[in-house]
C-alpha cells in the first residue's frame, strides 16, 4: 500500500496542465511528504469544468473494519471496487485525480526491516496522477480534534508492474499520465472508467531510490 508520496510541481503547473476552471487551494508549497490524513491537492469535475482543491487523504473506513475504534483514521489505497461500500462513491461526481511527482512502497529488506523505495516517471520531475475518489464527510479523525467535516480522498489500487513488483508484489497506485486517461477517469460512465485499474506501463515508472 501507498502510504507516502510527494508532489514537488507547482500550483501553476497543475493549473496549465489540467486546465483547471477554479483554483480552491490557496497559496500552496510544495510537498516533499505527504502521509495519511496530510492535507493534499485534489481535482475533481464539475459541470462547468475541473476545480483544484486541498483534502484529507484517507476515505472513511467500512463499518466493519471501524469496528469499536473511537476515531477512523481512514483507507488511503482502494482495490476492491466492487464493495458495496465503495461503489457509492464511484461515479462522476466523487472522481478525482491526485497529482504527484514521486510516490513510496515499503520493501521487507533482508533481516526483516521495512524501508522505503521511491518510484517517479524517468522524465525527471514529470508530474504523474492517481486515479482516485473523494466524499465530504463527518467523522472523529483524531479523538483531540473531535467529530470534524472533511473533504477526504483516497485512490486505487491494481496489481504492481515490473517496476513495483520486485519491492512490492501486492498492489501499486493506479496511476494516470495522459490527458485522454485523466479526462477518462474524470467523466466516463463507471463501468468504463474502471477499465483504467490496472498496472501502470512498466516504461512509465523507475526506481529512484532504494534500499542497499
């Protein structure tokens, strides 16, 4: 699972490439770590066209999986789709793209210490994008903040390619690089849009650093 990644581009960059219609995010720095429940730059669709907004990562949590637990910190990666709890939020409407430029999976390193190894596009400091969703909702993030309403976002998961897998052979993001894929994600009909989960070209991605 995705738990740590980095958006260095600028706001501008993001605002030319996607064409963005309205910019909600303020005056924002670059990320050089964004972790769970780390506020993140999001675009989302609108009727009149795609909006740059800052959110929560991590979805709310299933029921189920919740439990008893007095806060829910949140799902950040999402992999079964067909869950009755997700597919609520996969229409239009709660699609988005989460623009980043380098993103980390833990590898089990020999003697058993997990360390991280950083994947990013070999164009040096391409922005790339996850294919995600996203809900406004009320819930106890953190019991010192108490009940709180948040934009949250999370993206998804599919199988790792032969760049990920080597580190990795569970999941990778679901990762989105040309205007056609993103525009895909953003306004297709559900069915379609899921035919974009899956494994990432290989030739996309590399390796940039890692444990010795």
């Amino acid at each position: 699972m995705c738990n740590l990644y980095a958006m260095t581009s600028s706001q501008a960059a993001i605002v030319d490439l996607l064409k963005i219609w309205r910019d909600e995010a303020g005056n924002m720095p670059p990320f050089s770590a964004i972790y769970p429940d780390y506020t993140a730059p999001v675009v989302t669709q609108s009727s009149e066209g795609r909006v740059l907004r800052m959110m929560r990562w991590g979805m709310p949590t299933p029921a189920r999986v919740l439990g008893n637990k007095q806060a829910d910190k949140g799902v950040t990666n999402i992999r079964n789709t067909a869950s009755l709890h997700w597919r609520r939020w996969l229409g239009i409407e709660n699609r988005c793209v989460v623009p980043f430029t380098s993103f980390s999976e833990y590898y089990s390193a020999p003697g058993g210490r997990s360390q991280p190894v950083w994947f990013a596009s070999p164009t040096q400091g391409e922005m790339l994008f996850f294919a995600g969703i996203w809900t406004n909702w009320t819930s106890v993030r953190k019991v010192k903040e108490g009940e709180t309403t948040n934009d949250l976002f999370g993206f998804l998961t599919a199988a790792p390619n032969a760049v990920v897998a080597p580190y990795h052979p569970k999941a990778m993001p679901v990762i989105l690089r040309s205007p056609e894929a993103i525009s895909h994600w953003l306004t297709a009909p559900t069915k379609d849009a899921l035919r974009l989960q899956r494994p990432f070209d290989h030739k996309g991605l590399q390796v940039i650093e890692a444990p010795i």
